[in-house]
C-alpha cells in the first residue's frame, strides 16, 4: 500500500498596495482665517465686534453734546473712547477661546487639526490683531469728533496724543485682552471667564488700596504685585524704568503664568 503526497498549491504573492500619500499640513494662514472668520460668525460674535464701532461712536457723540466744547481736545474723546474699549476687548480675548466649547465646536476643530497648539497661536494672534485694529478705528472715531468740535466752535483742533502715548494706550488694553485669552483658557467657560475679567479689574484694585490703607508694606510694594495699578499708568503717563520693571514683573505673575497654565490645561485636557 503506498502513501501519496499531497502538493499544496503555489500561493500567489500579495499584491502590494501603493504607498498612501501623506497629506501636506494646513498652513497656519488658512487656520488663521478659519479662526477670524469663526470670530465674527455667530451673531453674538458679530454684535461684540460691532459693538466695537457702535460704542466708539456713542461716547464721541455724547463728548461733543454733553462736554464744553471749548475745552475740549483730541486727548478727551480718546478718553471716552477708551473706557468701552477696556471693557469689551477683555471679553473678545475670552470668547476667542471659550467660544470652542461653549458652542461644542472643539472635537471637530481639533479633528480637523490636531495640532491644538497651532490653533491655540492663531486665535491668540487674531485676538491681538484685533485688539490693536480695534483701537486705531477707535482713534480714528476720536479723530473725527475732534474735527466737528473744531467746526462747531470754530476754533483750531488740538492734537495733544503723541505717538508714544497711544502706544501705551494699545499695549494697556492688550494686556487686558491677554488677561482674558489666558482666563479662557483657565476656565474653558464664558460666564466663568467674563466674571474672572471683571474681579480681576474691578474688585482686585479696590482689595489693593484697602490693603494700602492698612499696611505700610503693601503701600510701598504693591507695584510688584499689582498689575492694574501700573497698567492704567499707560493710559496717561510716562513710565519710569522702575514702572516698566514693575509692569513686567506683575505681567508675568498675573499674564504669562495664567497664560500658560491654561495652555498645559487645553493641551492635556480630554475634548468631548
């Protein structure tokens, strides 16, 4: 009886499959876009910027109706100008960032790209571009008051801030966005954000000068410690080289650390 051997058949080789073509990364051009876009999509977005423009014109108008005209300059209408501009830039910092989560929105833009730093730097730049247009369109609203008052009264309009002062005036209300963008960051929430802003300018620099009237310490050191004290110096004032040390000290403590804390936050942080 023999035994037969049984041959298994040739197996035919594997058809190899191409290579999958990589996808080019998206240029941080395009994600800067996406984001300003994003920024003015919403009607609660579009209302704030506008609102921009709408309040720089409301406070120059009431300047020149409820002001003595003949005292007035191009230094009163940027004063009038600038505190609704204090108030609503801090807020586009925190919505730039709250935003993503407060319109569920964050699991598909970090599908899309999920580089979240890269996100994270364009709305950041966004907000600071924002801020500073916005205050040169606020200028130029002052600008334009200064001018009717000057017809009205007939008398030669004054141009009393230099170049050198209205930087002071961007860099402080930039630091107020920062100060927002860095809570949006922290808190991941619009109401929690917005109320952390307002204590923070608000509430803090009253807590500050009953702690001054209290302790002598606290008078002669607050400087380090008190952002907003030095901050509102760039509005109308020359700094000293101890004033611009004190403000980067207190910027770093009340700015940069936030800053960064909520970016270690976003970056770990699990998007539902």
């Amino acid at each position: 009886m023999s035994t037969a051997t049984i041959t298994p058949a040739p197996v035919a080789p594997a058809t190899q499959r191409p290579a999958r073509a990589i996808p080019a990364p998206i240029p941080f051009t395009r994600i800067l876009g996406v984001e300003l876009r994003k920024m003015f999509d919403t009607r609660s977005g579009f209302w704030l910027m506008a609102s921009i423009v709408i309040t720089s014109a409301v406070a120059t108008v009431l300047t020149v109706l409820l002001s003595d005209r003949e005292d007035l300059t191009f230094d009163s209408f940027a004063a009038a100008v600038g505190s609704p501009m204090s108030i609503i830039l801090p807020i586009v910092g925190v919505l730039a960032v709250t935003s993503e989560w407060s319109q569920r929105t964050a699991l598909t833009t970090f599908t899309l790209v999920p580089s979240r730093g890269r996100v994270i730097g364009a709305k950041l730049v966004n907000t600071l571009a924002i801020g500073a247009v916005s205050m040169v369109i606020a200028l130029g609203v002052g600008a334009l008051g200064n001018l009717v008052t000057s017809a009205i009264t007939g008398n030669a309009a004054v141009w009393d801030i230099p170049v050198w002062q209205f930087s002071q005036i961007v860099l402080a209300n930039e630091m107020g966005m920062l100060f927002g963008f860095a809570l949006g960051l922290l808190f991941r929430s619009s109401p929690a954000g917005i109320v952390g802003y307002f204590v923070w300018a608000l509430v803090l620099p009253g807590i500050s000068e009953a702690l001054a009237s209290a302790q002598q310490w606290w008078l002669d050191n607050n400087a380090w410690f008190d952002v907003n004290g030095t901050r509102f110096l760039l509005f109308d004032s020359t700094l000293t080289g101890q004033e611009w040390t004190q403000l980067g000290v207190t910027a770093v403590i009340w700015i940069l650390l936030p800053l960064l804390v909520g970016l270690r936050l976003v970056m770990r942080s699990e998007v539902k």
